[in-house]
C-alpha cells in the first residue's frame, strides 16, 4: 500500500449528516498560544543574549537565517515540543513559527531547514558555549533580581546531575556502572528564593558518561555565588547536594564562602556505621514497639582522612518496616554547617531539595537528552537550547500563579496554552490570529497576556 498524505477525509456514517475533515486552512497553525513565548523571551532577551555569544563565520551577501533566527528557532520549537532538528522540514511554513522568529508570517522566506541547522549547531565552539552558560545564568538572575527588587534573604543553590543515555558513537558517551548504560552525565543547577516552592534552572552543564558527581560543581558555585552576591547584596546562601558530590575540595570550598551555609549528602562508610550504632538501636525499639518505620535524629564529629578538619555530620538513624518484610536499618548522613537541630535540617533544610526531580524531570519532557549529534560541543549547544526553552516555560508558569495553571507541569502548560489551533490572516496594518472562542483556558491565557504588557480589545 503506498504512504500518502490524505488532504480530506470523508466519514460518512459516524453522525446524522456526512462529516469531511478537509486540511485546506492557508496560515494555519496548531501552535497559536506560542506567542506568549515570544512575549516572555521578549521581556527576558533570552535569545537575543545567546545568540549574541555566537560567532559569525558566514559570508554576509550569503546569510539567509540570522544567528537569532536560528536560536530562536530551536528554542520555540522545543519549547512547543518539536525537540528534533528534523522537524524543521514540518515548521518551515508554519506562520506562527515564522512570526516567532521575527519574519512576516504570509510572505517571510521559510524557516532554516535541518542542514542548515546541524551545520550551525557544529560549528559553535567552546568559548561561544562558555560565554553562553553566562548569559543564560545571567538572564535569570536579572529576572528575579527585579522581580524580588535584590531583597532576597535566603537564596538556595541546588545541584544534580541526571543520566541522558547515548544510543550511537557520540563523543564522551562513556558507560556509567550506577546507571548500567552508555551515556552523558549532565548536571543541571537550579535557584530557590526564601519560601518560594518553585526551583528556577539557571545551568545545565553536559559531561562525559564517566565523570564523577562532583566535576564542575565548583566551577559552578564559583561563577554563579558573585553574580548573586551583586543582584542580592543582602542575602544568605544555602547549598545543597547529594552524597555523590562530597569530597573534600568540594567543603573547602563551601567553608571558605563566609556567607554561605550547606547541607551536603554522605555516602556510608565503616566510620558513620559504628557513630550511628547507638541511634540505630533505638530506631529498632521504637519500631519494634510501634509496628511501624522509625527515625531517630543524631549529630556527631567526623573528618575523613582526605579532609583538612572535623565537619558536622546529621544522622537519620531510619528502621524502613513493610508488610511482610522484616524491619531495615536504612542510616543517613548529612554533612553540614548549619546549626539548627538534626532533624530541622534533615527534614526541612535537605530532603527539600528532593523537589528538583521534579524539575528534572521536567527537563526531560522538553527532551533535554536529545543529544544525538556526534559532537560533544554539538550536543551541549541542544542542552542549552533546550535549558533556554525551559527558562521561559518557567517563566509561563510563574506568569500564571493566579490561574488554574499555576502549578501545572511543563507538558500541560504546553497543552493548555499553547496548542491552540490559529488561522493568521494579514493585512497591511497588522497581524491577527483567529483563536477559538471555545478554548478551554482562554481566561488564564488572557491573564497571562496582560501581565506580559498585552492590552485588552
């Protein structure tokens, strides 16, 4: 049977009158809602500032797609789920998408294609990735500095890598034991403010399948902590990690920062074990008496042999009960410089940071692992692409606090505001996206809109 596409389909029976579904809408696009984005990146220059890390090697008389163009792009279509490059072919005409990228949407030349787009994204170099990590750091702490006025008190940094698994000979993809599979290693940051429940992406560095937690955490901390230090002269900083960053150059480090407090995860070792034997003991009581999982709370003083001094160490002595199982021993162990109680700061200050995974996995359903190309620098450019996309999905989110989107996940927010069917239709004058007026979130859209400087018609 031949593959066609069909440009009208008859159902001739499902209902009381014959339906034709019939794909003839000229400047139609699925992705109406998109606009917001361009609003939001707008407001932020998100894209204007990592595209202006880029270098241009091209001849002038032969440029067709600005450096921006193809930045914005990329960082719209993945934004609105089209994480491939060889989706390009699909959106070429897409008016919507054309308008994103600043081109007339009736008569503007179609978008870059996939070559274009992979000979681009081979050509960027180390120094343009470096200078764009800094812009994309930057655009976010500038966002919140003005929307918190710099009066911040408390400022967490959180750190943690995830596993983006290499399905061909892409460069630096090495086999990882803990996740059994060949992949890269990337470790994203993120940013909280005082109580604010959300965790705002400010990084996302690609690493090699076999590097260790820790690589790059201080080359992180070092360049994020001045640029918060500027935007917020008044705050205090908390970081946190988990146990696959404790080494000792990571708390030398931490403990030279004179305005920095951290809560730090700790793998168990013979040392801990006998420090935790007594707390341990009475977990086992209490859930022998209780029938049910215990936690015992404890401190005490520790330095490996590879540490300069003694550090603080929290203890969670954990009985785990299930049914049907025998009760156990489950330690943990956090090191710390805060001085509150032991449970305090496992309880509120560190396991908190468990919320990231949430955005992690947020990351991933923008695809954040599509790193297919051959290149590692390649690969870490559609990282930060795609971290970028999320910047201002997040930013979507934090527009719409006061609607019934306010907590939705990444993918809602893109089905609910963004996938709005649109016909475009152009005039001399201006610009007009017909929407349906039986859309669903229509009030939450427009509310959005107005915080972003739209005006009411």
């Amino acid at each position: 049977m031949d593959d066609t596409t069909t440009q009208c389909v008859l159902f001739p029976e499902l209902f009381t009158k014959a339906v034709v579904a019939r794909f003839d809408q000229q400047r139609g696009s699925s992705d109406g809602g998109a606009i917001l984005l361009k609003a939001i990146d707008e407001r932020l220059r998100l894209s204007e500032r990592l595209a202006g890390c880029l270098v241009e090697w091209r001849k002038p008389g032969k440029i067709v797609h600005e450096l921006v163009e193809f930045v914005r792009q990329r960082v719209f279509g993945i934004a609105c789920g089209y994480a491939d490059n060889n989706d390009a072919a699909r959106l070429a005409e897409d008016p919507v998408h054309k308008m994103l990228v600043g081109r007339d949407p009736a008569i503007g030349a179609a978008l870059a294609s996939q070559p274009t787009l992979s000979r681009l994204e081979n050509r960027v170099d180390r120094k343009a990735l470096y200078r764009m990590g800094e812009m994309l750091a930057d655009a976010v702490i500038e966002r919140h500095r003005k929307r918190l006025r710099g009066k911040a008190r408390r400022i967490t940094i959180d750190l943690d890598p995830t596993e983006d698994p290499a399905h061909g000979q892409q460069q630096l993809s090495f086999f990882n034991g803990h996740y059994d599979s060949n992949c890269y290693l990337p470790v994203c940051g993120f940013l909280s403010f005082d109580l604010e429940p959300d965790q705002f992406l400010f990084t996302a560095v690609l690493r090699p399948g076999n590097a260790p937690d820790r690589r790059g955490a201080i080359g992180i901390l070092s360049r994020v902590l001045p640029r918060l230090r500027k935007a917020f002269p008044k705050a205090r900083f908390l970081v946190r990690l988990d146990g696959g960053f404790a080494g000792p150059e990571i708390f030398d480090f931490l403990d030279d920062q004179t305005d920095v407090e951290y809560a730090v995860g700790m793998g168990k070792n013979a040392v801990l074990l006998r420090r935790s034997k007594k707390l341990l003991r009475k977990a086992r009581r209490l859930s022998r008496e209780t029938g049910e999982t215990a936690h015992i709370f404890g401190e005490c003083r520790y330095a490996a042999k590879t540490w300069s001094h003694k550090r603080r160490v929290v203890i969670k002595a954990e009985v785990v009960r299930h049914p049907g199982r025998e009760a156990k021993d489950n330690p943990r162990f956090v090191v710390t410089n805060l001085t509150q109680t032991p449970k305090w700061i496992y309880k509120t200050a560190y396991c908190a940071r468990g919320e990231i995974e949430n955005r992690i996995k947020e990351l991933h359903q923008l695809e954040i692992g599509r790193t297919s190309c051959t290149s590692f620098w390649a690969n870490q450019l559609r990282v930060f692409l795609t971290a970028a996309a999320y910047v201002l999905m997040q930013e979507l989110r934090l527009r719409a606090r006061r609607t019934e989107c306010s907590r939705a996940q990444v993918w809602t927010l893109r089905e609910r505001l963004l996938k709005i069917g649109a016909h475009v239709v152009v005039s001399a004058r201006r610009i007009v996206l017909h929407l349906p007026s039986s859309f669903p979130f229509l009030d939450s859209w427009n509310r959005i809109a107005l915080s972003l400087g739209a005006r009411a018609g």
